[in-house]
C-alpha cells in the first residue's frame, strides 16, 4: 500500500464516522445552573490520549455540550514531549488507541498515509513524536473543544447533579459549571511526584533533577550521573545523559537484580482487559501485589540502547541510604556500596496519594479508598494500595459512606491510582479500547436518569407519528352490514 495523504484520510475517516453514526439523534435534555446558564453535560479534565478518547466517543454518542480542559499549552498535552524521554512508545504498535473503533482513525492508518504500509512493516514500535503528532491530528479531525491553559483549581458539588469547577488561567480565575466531570491526568492526577526532600536538603541547587522535571538535558554534559531507579524511566535518562555527553550515567537498583519478567504484556489479552474489573476483590489484590513484588524491566530496545553506550553503568543492591554533598561532588552510600556523583537523578516513580491534589479536596473527604472496602490477609497489607480509590464499574469514584455523597458517581476518573480497580495497564493505551466506553457509558448512564421524567413526558405528549395523514380510498373502506 503506497502513502495516500493525510487528506484522503481524512476523508476516509469522514465516512466511516458517517457510516458509524447510528444513531445521530440528539437526546440530552440540557440542564441549568444557579447563574441561568446551560451546565456543561461533561467536563473532561485533561487532553491527553485518555481524554481525547473520551471527548471523541462522547460526541459520538450524542453527548456534545462539552468541553476539555488542559493545563498545558497546545500539542505539550501528556508527557509526549515535555519530560518523557524513550525514543518510543513501550506497548507493541498494534494496541487500540484512541480511534473509537473507526480504523481510520488509528495510528495506523495515520502513520500509512504519510508513509505506506511498508514503513508500518519496518517500524518495531510508535516513536514518542510521532505520537504526539498523531494525538494532535486526531484532536483536528475530531473538532474536538479542547481549552488550553486552564488548570483545574477546585471541584465542588453544587447539589447532587451538578458541579462548579473553577480554573486558573492567563486571564484570571474562572468558573465553569457541570452536570458530570471525568478527570484524565494521568500520574500528575494521581497525586504527583517528588524528590526526597532530605536529597533535596543535602544538595546545592540545580545537583538534582527529577526524571518527570522539564529540563535541559545539556545539565549532564561532562558530569558522572547517578540515577536512581529500576524503570523504564531511569534507563531513558542514562541514554539521554550519555547522549548529552556525560562520563558516566550509573542506573542504582534498589533490587539485588535487575527485574526480568514482564507478565503485564501477557494480560494484554481480550480476557485481562476487559473483564480485570470483574475479579474478586481479594484475586485484584494479590495480582497487584505480585507484580508490585517482582518488579518491571526496562523495554529490551532502551536496556539494549544503554548497553551500547560507553560510561553506561548498572549497580544492583544499592539503595541511596545516604546523600551528601562533600562540597565539591555528591557522595551516596548505601547497601554497602558508595559512589561519587557531579549530578544526580530521581526516577523511582510517582506519588499515589489523592490527598495530594488540593482540587480534588472534595472528593478525597467523602470517597472511598480500597482500605475501606477490603482487608488483605495478614501480611499482605500495604499502605499504597489501601489508598488507592475504590473505583465502581464505570470508573467513578465510591461514596465511604453510603448517602453522604451521591454526587461522586458522576466523576469518572482514569488515572495511574485507578489500576488497582481496573487493571495494571489500566491508565496506558492497553486498555483504552475497554475502560474509556465504560467512562462514557457512566457519563451517560448519569445524564440519562436525570431525564426520565421529561422522557416519560415526551414519550406521552411528543410528536410521534410513523404515518403522514391520510384517507382511505373509498375501495378500501369496509362495507356496511346489510
């Protein structure tokens, strides 16, 4: 198959869409609020791959008042291209992503278009960019309304149906009214990230980065780098320093070894994906801790990329119990180890922690976590996971207790802390295909059961005749009795 064009694509995915659109009827009944103006039927927060998902799918499904909203300016959406670093994407190229089972609208097609089928056939997996580029053309083709450069600042109930959001922005603080929200942040959404504040004591400023910090990679250049972590994340650094020109870029494992299995890859099945929710909650667990316990490997190309770098070092079995600044380099000590360092990184992860975000400070008072719903056997407990949200089926957020928040089934939510109710990929294009309809379908479900009265009086009173007006012709008018 040769390139076609991105414009006969694009006419392509207009038909399929058109093909696809059953049914096309309108159906929300628009709502109020307290000012007289129309609420938003959906607030999505964030435009990244997972909201983008959800906006395409709900005007799909005839749900178009709505909006999404993002912090970050046009096409720095996600991590694609502000801290993430691999050269591509870590899940295989054929996942579903965001195409709403239209093909067109897949990477695919997007990538064959511009390129030709055999440039898919050489290709091993989606370059981080060429991601990007591709969310940012489907964000087009989609018409989606995406509002750059609002940060969500506050989410309050105004009642049991409605919501008032306020954002920062350029301008100046705003409010926005809606009638459902569905939060796609990602690992920022989750709680975040940090450096270890006693790290960060003991270090001059600008001695260490984070590895989800936005920063000139150019900091690395001439310096030995040590980087802690066991991801995918910490070996992406070492690359990016030894490319920048560092002497040194040593990876520290906490781990006497370096993980080796991977079995996440192997749930990417069609019975995992979907149908991980519906585990009991004891079999969600163990799986979760399993895989918390074993660990996961770098992708084989970006270990394989580390390997072919001179100054690339790995150091198991070395935990930084100690980190200080001698007054000329960094000293770490742990696991009976040591190493002097001119820069230093922190790539061991984010923090899962709700209570974190301050503008979800309504939900966190009244939603429950998995410590409210489910106690592991001795010896299984664990602090982070217990924390986590009890998710319901839809992705929305659980009352703690029962008819002291009903409102909170209306915000549906898929970030990084959801993977404990829905799955370990929940929150990455794995499962996108599975978990985003359920979001919509809570969407709806909710906007539906808010009408049912006006329904009931359409259904009675509307218009809604199958047959125009007519008269029978006198032949066919039925003879009278004798």
């Amino acid at each position: 198959m040769t390139a076609i064009g991105l414009a006969a694509l694009e006419r392509q995915v207009a038909r399929e869409r058109d093909i696809l659109a059953y049914p096309a009827a309108d159906w929300v009944v628009p709502g109020r609020a307290p000012d007289g103006s129309v609420p938003l039927d959906c607030a999505v927060i964030g435009a990244g791959m997972f909201g983008l998902a959800v906006g395409g799918l709900l005007l799909r499904e005839r749900v178009t008042n709505i909006a999404l909203f993002d912090a970050a300016e046009p096409g720095r959406e996600g991590p694609w291209v502000t801290f993430a670093r691999m050269s591509m994407l870590r899940t295989p190229k054929e996942l579903s992503g965001p195409e709403l089972g239209i093909p067109a609208l897949s990477f695919r097609a997007w990538w064959e278009a511009q390129h030709g089928a055999e440039a898919w056939a050489r290709m091993y997996r989606v370059p981080r960019t060429a991601w990007m580029e591709y969310l940012n053309w489907f964000r087009r083709v989609m018409a989606l309304p995406v509002t750059n450069g609002w940060r969500l600042v506050s989410l309050q109930p105004v009642n049991d149906t409605l919501f008032q959001l306020g954002f920062a922005t350029a301008e100046g603080p705003q409010t926005r009214y809606a009638r459902t929200v569905a939060l796609t942040t990602g690992a920022m959404g989750a709680g975040g990230y940090a450096i270890p504040e006693e790290i960060r004591r003991a270090l001059p400023e600008g001695r260490v980065v984070h590895a989800m910090d936005v920063f000139d990679p150019a900091v690395f250049r001439a310096k030995r780098v040590g980087i802690l972590g066991a991801g995918a994340s910490a070996f992406d650094l070492a690359v990016v320093a030894l490319d920048q020109g560092a002497v040194r870029a040593e990876v520290a494992v906490r781990r006497p070894e370096l993980p080796r299995d991977n079995p996440r890859r192997w749930m990417e099945n069609a019975g995992y994906l979907p149908h991980y929710f519906d585990l009991p909650d004891a079999q969600k667990w163990k799986v979760t801790s399993y895989l918390r316990e074993i660990g996961q490997p770098p992708p084989q190309p970006t270990f394989d990329a580390c390997l072919e770098r001179p100054g690339f070092v790995l150091r198991c079995g070395f935990p930084w119990d100690s980190v200080r600044w001698t007054g000329s380099e960094i000293l770490v000590e742990g696991g009976g180890q040591r190493a002097f360092y001119d820069q230093i990184a922190i790539a061991s992860g984010f923090v899962s922690d709700l209570a974190l975000r301050p503008e979800l400070a309504a939900v966190v008072q009244h939603a429950a976590r998995w410590r409210d719903r489910y106690v592991p056997p001795p010896g299984a407990e664990d602090a982070r996971m217990g924390a986590a949200p009890y998710l319901d089926r839809f992705c929305a957020f659980t009352e703690r207790d029962p008819g002291s928040a009903p409102w909170l089934s209306r915000i549906v939510t898929m970030i990084s802390a959801a993977n404990l109710t829905h799955g370990p990929v929940a929150s990455s294009v794995s499962t996108m295909k599975y978990v985003a309809p359920r979001m919509v379908e809570g969407i709806k479900r909710a906007l539906f059961l808010d009408q049912q009265e006006a329904d009931w009086t359409t259904l009675l009173t509307g218009e809604h005749a199958e047959l125009r007006p007519f008269t029978l012709p006198a032949a066919n008018l039925p003879e009278k009795a004798a």
